[in-house]
C-alpha cells in the first residue's frame, strides 16, 4: 500500500513548473498513506512523472516505486495488494519473463506487456496503479472491481494529473474525475473492464451453507499476513467475528481492536467473545468532546462532508490509531457484508430489494471503502476487506436472496455457514449501526445543529440540507478547499431510514425528551 501519484505531459507543452516539482507537491498533499523512509520516490522523464509514497509492509514493498524494466521504457507504481500475485508471476515466467525482485509492482510491468489493456481484469485484489510507456507514449491507470483503492485524475487538454487523493489535485483547480471501480484509463479515455452478474448458483440450502463457508474462508486467509503481527477490526458483528475465527485458526497471535464509548454495546459483546477465546483486545474509549476536537482533521483525511460519513469516520478513525501504536500495519474488516447478504434492515422494506443491493455495491467506493482507506491510511495501516475479494464477491452476490433474508433474518445464510463455530449471543445479534453499538448515537449530531454556520444557502438548496441538517460538516469540509459537491452519497430510503439517518437516533431523541 501507499499513496501514488503521476503527470502525463500528452502535447509537451511550454511549462511554468517542472514535472518533477509538480509531482512532488501531489506527493506532499499525502505523505501520510507511506511511511517517512520512502515518501517521495520518483521516476522522470521528459513526457512523464510518477511517483510513490510508499507504505512498508511485506518484503517486496522494500523495493523502491517507481519499478522500471531493464531499458527503463516501462515505469509502474501501486497503492495496495495483489492478490494472485503468485500465481500470475508463475504465468509471466512460463512467458520467459525474469522477475528481479518480489515487488508486486514489477508483475505490473511485464502482465502490461503480455496483456496490455487486458492486464487489469486478470488481477485480483485491492489495487491502483499507473504505468507508463516511455517508447509509445502511452499510459495505463486502472482500480480494483470494487474501489477499495482510490484514484483521481484531472486533465486539462494537455496533461492528465492522476492521485490517490483529492487533496494532491486540488492546487491545479480544475474538475477532479473520479476513476469509477473495475476501469481503467488510457490516453483514449475511460473503459470498463469488470461488471459484477449473477451466475448459477444451487437451490440446496445445504450446499451453499458449504460453498459459502469455504469461499469466505479462503477470501481471508489469502488476504492474512504471513510474516507479520496483523488485526481484525472486531465490532462483536458475525462478519468480524468470521473473520476473527478464520484468523486466528491460522495465526494464534492476531489482535483486535473495538471502539466505542464506555459501556457500548459492541465493545462489551466483542470483549466478551475476546475473553473466551483469550485473544488479545484493544479497545479506543470514544468521547465526544475528542471526537469534536478531531472532527476538522477527520474531515480533511477522509474527503467526506455528509453526517453518516463523518460519524462512522469519527469511530472508527481512532481505532485506527490505536493500531498503530501497538505497531500493527495491516488490519482486517468486516465490510461488504451487509451490500453482499441483505445484512441492513432496508432490505425487507424497499420494494426491489436487488436494485437496493446494486445501489449500495456501486456506491461502496465512495462511502464505506472511502472511509476505511482514508482513516487507515491515515495512521499507515493497509485495511483488507475479504467480503470484498473478487470471487467470493461475486458468489455472494449469486446467491438466491430468499437466503439473504429468510424470516426477518439478515444474513441468514451467513449465520447458518457458520452457527457451529460462533457462540449464539453472535449468530443471533441483529445488525447494529456504528453509531449505535459504538455508544455515538445523536450526540455528534446534535451538536453539529447547534453551530453556527455560513454555508451559501444555494449549496444546502443543492444538497437537500438544512443549516442543522449537516451544515457545519459541508462547511469544514469547504474550508479544507475540497469542491463544491453537487450531490449526496447518502440517501434516505436507500443508504439509511427514509425517516431519518437512523431508527434509533429517532427512538432515542423521542425517550431523551420524556425524561425531561
């Protein structure tokens, strides 16, 4: 992992600043997603820059970014982790191709020019990356099927600006373009390379219980460390606690981290299954006065201005550098499992539960997934999300949704793959909002409505705000410099209850004022 950014100088244009110093501004505005010892690598040439902030963690991450090839005709740089690396390598060499290094952005060099633009549909894993051709003169940027990485562009008619993060783009002042999920670019645009569909998938119960339990299985061991301390981020959910078990079957020394404020309900189930199971817990005790402290910074990292989205960043983030500080890089979570297996309450209300399911995976890149790259990159930790892998993804989201959701139970196929080997008080806990296990509530809300703000009544128009209805969140966020949005990522009825962000907040603003 890491944070990557490059220049593609299409026309060679007459320049005011260098490509060297250009890039290296991008890779200031987020030296945080690497570590200190190798931020700022660069490869120039006359027609391009790219360069890399990079985030030690394996052994081939200790190979300098940009990689090039021997004649320096081909540079590459990537933010994340491949996946079939193995396997593909082992292809490439049955090509005659001789790897000099256990980088996995070398595999980039040679898979690009074996399979050129077919390269990215052959990966698997979570990933961004740019390669550039020095002979041709052409360029490659492509992201995951999913958007678990980031990438940006700008292009201006004469060079294309491509980063990990908005703010690297931000100085140039020009519309920044998200790269959608499963797409790449070339100096011919944009194409899409991955689609998720349905396959054929069996009616027995039984027979999916199996396949489902040794596809989720598989998608988390491949994605464990092999040679280093890792954690799982452990809500007491069944998805982190899947992942927890599957874990630690492989590794007796993984951590977990909870968050929440004191006496959270999460914090209290996930302790108590840690102290069962003698796993070693670490816990980030929430308070809103620190929340509000932090509440700018958390704005600026994560590029988010919607409530939902800065509640869960704001609990989340400190767990994050909770993990850090017990020197852990690499944690793993549970998301994509309510997109995947009916897991939200929405689910047995909306009328076409499988376009509701089709919304929330597309817009996953710019909400969930942006969340947790942000806040983990943040603190240098590379986050892994095995719901998400590629092929059990795509089984998932095959299977028939009467056993997604059977008898008013979420995630029900789910909870029977796995019921005999997680205690009861976890296959029978509901679905718990982050807001409401970690213990948050309204409470970040409702200070926010209390703020005074001077936000352009055309933006709140624009968005469907009011100036207590996330206000002082859009303002921060517009004060960081980010664009004007022009919509939300967050919609009632779709992303949460259509009479409000959540159920609960309704149920415990309505008893808070018959106490008073």
């Amino acid at each position: 992992m890491g944070g990557i950014a490059g220049i593609i100088d299409r026309l060679q244009a007459e320049r005011t600043v260098s490509l060297k110093e250009q890039l290296f501004h991008m890779l200031q505005a987020i030296t945080h997603r690497g570590d200190e010892q190798a931020a700022g690598e660069m490869h120039i040439c006359p027609t391009a820059a790219l360069g890399c902030n990079r985030l030690l963690v394996t052994d081939g991450d200790k190979v300098p970014q940009p990689v090039t090839d021997e004649g320096e005709r081909l540079a590459a740089v990537l933010d994340g982790r491949i996946f079939n690396y193995s396997a593909l390598r082992q292809s490439l060499e049955g090509c005659g191709y001789v790897f000099r290094t256990e980088a996995e952005a070398e595999l980039l060099l040679y898979g690009y020019r074996e399979w050129g633009e077919d390269l990215p549909q052959r990966l698997e894993g979570m990933f961004a990356f740019l390669i550039y051709d020095r002979e041709q003169h052409t360029f490659l940027a492509a992201r995951d099927h999913i958007g678990i990485k980031p990438l940006y562009y700008v292009y201006d008619g004469a060079c294309y600006f491509i980063s990990s993060e908005l703010k690297s783009l931000l100085p140039l002042k020009k519309n920044i373009t998200t790269l959608s999920p499963g797409h790449y670019l070339t100096d011919h645009g944009v194409q899409q390379y991955f689609h998720l569909s349905a396959s054929k998938v069996s009616e027995d119960v039984e027979v999916v219980k199996v396949s489902l339990r040794e596809a989720l299985t598989h998608a988390i061991e491949r994605q464990l460390p092999s040679d280093q301390p890792f954690g799982v981020l452990f809500s007491g959910g069944i998805d982190s606690a899947i992942i927890l078990h599957v874990a630690r079957a492989k590794n007796r020394e993984v951590v977990a981290f909870s968050t929440g404020f004191a006496g959270a309900a999460d914090v209290e189930i996930a302790r108590q299954y840690c102290r069962e199971h003698n796993i070693t817990h670490f816990v980030s005790q929430l308070t809103l006065e620190e929340m509000v402290q932090d509440l700018p910074q958390t704005v600026y990292y994560c590029e988010v201005f919607e409530p939902i989205n800065i509640m869960d960043s704001c609990t989340v983030m400190p767990t994050f550098r909770l993990a850090r500080a017990q020197g852990i890089k690499v944690v793993l979570c549970g998301d994509g499992s309510d997109e995947l297996l009916a897991g939200y309450d929405l689910f047995q209300t909306y009328p076409d539960p499988q376009y509701l399911m089709d919304y929330r995976l597309n817009n996953e890149h710019r909400t969930d997934l942006q969340r947790i790259d942000r806040c983990s990159a943040r603190y240098g930790i590379e986050a892994r999300v095995p719901f998400f892998d590629k092929a059990f993804m795509e089984f998932a989201y095959s299977i028939p949704f009467d056993m997604k959701l059977r008898n008013a139970v979420h995630k029900w196929i789910l909870r029977e793959a796995f019921r005999d080997i997680l205690p009861d008080y976890i296959v029978h806990r509901p679905k718990v909002r982050m807001p409401d296990g970690s213990g948050l509530q309204y409470q970040l809300l409702d200070f926010a409505s209390k703020q005074q703000t001077n936000v352009d009544p055309s933006i709140l128009a624009q968005l469907f705000m009011s100036p207590t209805d996330g206000a002082y969140f859009l303002e921060h966020y517009l004060k960081h410099g980010f664009p004007v949005p022009v919509d939300r990522y967050k919609k009632a009825g779709l992303d949460f209850s259509p009479h409000g962000y959540f159920d609960f907040i309704t149920a415990v603003r309505q008893e808070h004022a018959s106490e008073l």
